[in-house]
C-alpha cells in the first residue's frame, strides 16, 4: 500500500497529498493568475495612477520600480521558506495581509508611505507564483501536476492579453482604485483554498538551525538591485546618472558576494552547481529567451497601439483579448495532450517556430497598421504562448534533482521574473535608441529647401490656414517633424521584431543541443508513429 502511494506520489513530492486536491489547485490559478495580473496592471495603468496619486513622472517611475523590484527581492527564497515553515504560513498568512494592504493602498496620497506600501505590497505578491509549484509536487498526487502546472504556465501570456482589458474596465466604469482593491477580493478567497487543500506541515527546525540567511539576503538584494537600475536606465541615459551606475555595480557586487558566500557555508542555500547538469543549463537559458521571445507579445504589439497608432489599453485590449487569451483556452488542453505523448523538445520547437513567424511577420508593418492588421501576430503569438512556456518547465524539472529542489526554484525565479522584467527594460532602451538613430537618418534626407519639402510644408500650411494664418507655417513644421517621428517609430518597432526573431533562432538551436531527460513522471506516452519516432531517437519510453 505504502509502495502504490509513493507511486502515485512520485519522487519528486516531499509532503503529504493534500484531502481536498481542486482547492490547492484553484490556489494556484488564483495565485498564478492573481500575481501576474497586478504587475501587469500597475505597469499599464501607470499612467491613470501618476494622476490618481497626483505624482510626476519619476515619482511613477519609481513605484513602479519599487513594486517589481520587491518581488524580485523575495521570490528566489519563497520555496526554502515553503520547505521550512509550510505553505500553510509562507502563502496563506501573506494572502491576507496583502489584501488589507491592496485596500489601504488607493487611499493613501503620502508619496513615501505609498512607496514604502508598495514594497511590502510587492513583496507579499512575490510569495504567491513560487507557491504554486510547491503546491503542486508537494501536495497533489501526480496524475494532477501537468494540468497544474499548465495554469502555472498558461497565467503568463493569459495576463499579458487579459491585462489592458481589465485596466480599461476598471478606469472607464469601476474606478481606478479597483486595480488595487481586486486583490483585497481575491486574496482571502486564495488563502481559505490553500487552507482547505494543503495539509498542516511542522517547522522544519533542521532545516531552520542551517539557514543560510545571508545567501537569501544577497540574492535577493543584487537582481532587485539590478532589476532597479536596468529599469531606471531608460529614464535616466544609463552612464550619465550616478543612481544608475550605483545600483547596476552595487547589485553586481553583492551577487559575486552571494556566489562566495555559496561557496564558504556549511549548508549553501542556492549553490551554483545545481546548474552544472547540462540539461538544466541550457532549460534555464531556454526560459530566458522564451521571456525575451514573448517581449514582441507583452511589449511591441500594444506599445505600438499605443505610441503609433494612440491607442487606449481598453481599445488595445479588445484585440488581445480577442485573439490572444481566448484562444488559450482551448490551446492548453492540447499542449498537456502533446506532452503526454511527445517529446517535450519536439513541442517547444514547435513553440518557437510560430513565435519566430509571428515576429517575422511583425517586421512587414507600416504606420498605417490599425488593430486588425495584428490579428495574425496575435494568434501566433497566443499559439507559441501555449506551447512553449509549459514544455520548457517540463524540461527542467525532468532533469532537475530533486534533493535541490529549493536551490532549483530560486534560479528558476530569478529567470522568470527577473528576466522578464529586465528585458522589457532593455527593450525599451532598443526602441529609444533605434529610433533616434531612424530619426537622425530620415532628417538626413529632410532638407529645407527641396522640392518634395517645400511641396509637404505648403500642404500643411494650406490645411492649417483655416484656423489661423500667423501660425500656419510654424504648425506646419511641427507636423513634418511628428511625421519624421512616426515613421522613425514604425522602424525602431520592426527592428524590435527582427529581434525578437532572432532571439527565438537562438532558443531553437540552444534546444538542439538538450538530451533525452531521465525517466520519471513527466515521461511522455507516445502511440503509433510518434512512438517510432521517438525510439529512433534513443528517448525512453513507457511501457
């Protein structure tokens, strides 16, 4: 009997299977799904809260900075506190805590105390997404941790196209305040699931008396301190501000600290050889360019909506709602089939591949894209969403070890939300940068005096004669200058494309080079031709 459970179990599961197994999964969506969401939020909705909280540009600037920053802080460590005092307290007790602070947060108007809410209200939120795996290798029985892990997957991409909808419905009609207040609503309702679906677990005192709490702290402290000046680096040029350069060389100092540190204690918490297995490697540098692949899905297609095309999270929602989180549904259901069957290596190269057309076919864009001309971009990008995240995390976790698994976690964390974050910072410093060079270009061939010049000031001047003679030419001027602009936009966003293009080249061909994963759970049941293939290919199989 004792055998048939551990069977049932799997070797990877270290606590007991929780009575009540759909709570701990709606735990995890509500968490996954909860976590994601309000990043996504506040990032989208900034600006309505810059004139909500009456602050200035580098005020919003930084509570943005600030709410992010604090979840990278703390996500790397959830699952060794996880591990050590249950999830019961690590998930459940924040849960509530954080939603008295979602409703506190629209009421306060104190610029400091906001930002000092917004760290701990980032902090709590950076518990609940590395939670989730937790509760579903320690308290679900094994039959359950595909679909699980699904959801964990699926909340990345569901959030992005979801997002700009939900922010534009809580302006137009609830209020601003609800970006917030959701949590306050769905928080409690998280907690009592993971009370009711995951059993009570004593503190692990062994485990307690080794803390390697100058690890976590390290950690933590360098890639938020990182992920604060990569995000400030746009705003403020980079080498050109002191706060910048103290934060990027800070960071680097304390992480080459935490990797000393790793190395002297007796119990390291995160130790860096848990990365030597060459399939872990190269799955974490998969998820890496995955976060980076995605970009063209989170930040290019709504971002020129919005600069190019001007237009409102709620105008943009309508196509990524439509197109993008929709379709999901019925796409993760197909990618879990795929996987009990296939090779997961053969499924994220499937993945890549549509991101690498929907980029490719980004690049065709002009300034006279509307928002069905990215109906084709969109579903792509929510099919390779679908297919490549949750494969890839298969990947890892079957060559992981599982007597590392906390050690896992914390670099998979830093993957996930550091490289995110991180990346959409650098793609914003790409798209400034190519287009002041697109723009330095085109003026090159606007000269004062040619005829085609000459011809478009005078069609502008003749158009703005109608409301004033006296300032016509000067309006003219202003318009051929935003017409420079545009077109110097439209460019820099076809050379993000291109990018993320050939960053989904890469994760094809650094997935070429991962091996066959050991047996374990995760080890597909192939049928007919695929079960040839695989064979051919030296995959095991079951029986």
């Amino acid at each position: 009997m004792a055998q048939n459970d551990e069977v049932n179990r799997g070797p990877v599961s270290r606590g007991e299977v929780g009575r009540r197994p759909l709570f701990a999964v709606g735990a995890v969506l509500l968490g996954a799904f909860l976590a994601n969401f309000d990043s996504r939020l506040t990032s989208i909705g900034l600006p309505d809260l810059r004139g909500a909280f009456s602050l200035g540009f580098d005020e919003g600037a930084w509570l943005s900075t600030a709410a992010i920053g604090s979840q990278i802080f703390i996500a790397p460590a959830v699952a060794w506190l996880a591990t050590v005092f249950g999830l019961r307290r690590v998930l459940g007790v924040p849960s509530l805590v954080y939603a008295v602070i979602s409703l506190v947060i629209p009421l306060v108007h104190h610029y400091p105390i906001l930002i000092a809410l917004s760290i701990a209200h980032g902090m709590l939120l950076g518990t609940f997404v590395p939670a989730t795996l937790m509760i579903i290798f320690r308290n679900l029985p094994i039959r359950w941790w595909l679909p699980a892990i699904s959801i964990y997957a699926i909340r990345v991409g569901f959030a992005l196209d979801t997002s700009p909808s939900a922010v534009g419905f809580y302006v137009e009609h609830l209020g601003w305040q609800w970006i917030y207040w959701q949590g306050a609503l769905i928080a409690p309702l998280m907690a009592l699931m993971v009370y009711l679906g995951t059993p009570h677990e004593p503190v692990n005192r062994a485990l307690l008396k080794d803390a390697d709490w100058g690890g976590m702290l390290l950690l933590g402290t360098s890639v938020s301190m990182i992920y604060a000046g990569l995000d400030q680096g746009n705003r403020l040029d980079w080498l050109e501000a002191g706060t910048v350069m103290a934060l990027l060389i800070g960071g680097g100092v304390l992480f080459v600290a935490f990797l000393i540190n790793e190395t002297l204690v007796r119990q390291p918490w995160a130790h860096v050889n848990v990365l030597f297995s060459r399939n872990v490697g190269l799955s974490l540098v998969v998820i890496l360019l995955y976060t980076l692949t995605s970009l063209s899905n989170s930040s290019l297609v709504p971002n020129f909506l919005s600069v190019v095309a001007a237009l409102r999270p709620e105008q943009t929602g309508v196509l990524l709602l439509t197109y993008g989180a929709l379709p999901m549904v019925v796409l993760v259901p197909l990618s879990i089939y795929a996987l009990r069957h296939f090779d997961p290596r053969t499924v994220v190269v499937l993945g890549f591949s549509v991101f690498a057309a929907a980029n490719l076919l980004g690049t065709q864009l002009t300034n006279d894209w509307a928002r069905e001309n990215f109906v084709a971009i969109v579903l792509l990008q929510s099919i390779g969403q679908a297919l490549t995240l949750l494969p890839i995390i298969i990947m890892a976790l079957s060559n992981s070890d599982p007597t590392r698994a906390t050690a896992f976690a914390a670099y998979i964390q830093i993957m996930r939300l550091g490289g995110a974050e991180i990346g959409v910072a650098l793609m914003g410093t790409w798209l400034r940068v190519r287009e002041q060079i697109h723009s330095n270009y085109i003026g090159l061939h606007v000269e004062n005096g040619s005829i085609e010049v000459t011809r478009m000031l005078k069609s502008f001047s003749d158009y703005f004669a109608s409301h004033g003679t006296g300032t016509a030419s000067a309006r003219a001027v202003e318009m051929l200058a935003a017409e420079v602009q545009r077109e110097a936009n439209v460019l820099a966003y076809i050379d993000g494309f291109w990018l993320c293009f050939w960053l989904a080249i890469a994760a094809l061909i650094v997935v070429a080079f991962i091996t066959p994963p050991p047996p374990g759970p995760f080890t597909p049941e192939p049928f007919g031709f695929a079960k040839t293939v695989m064979r051919r290919c030296g995959v095991s199989v079951k029986a």
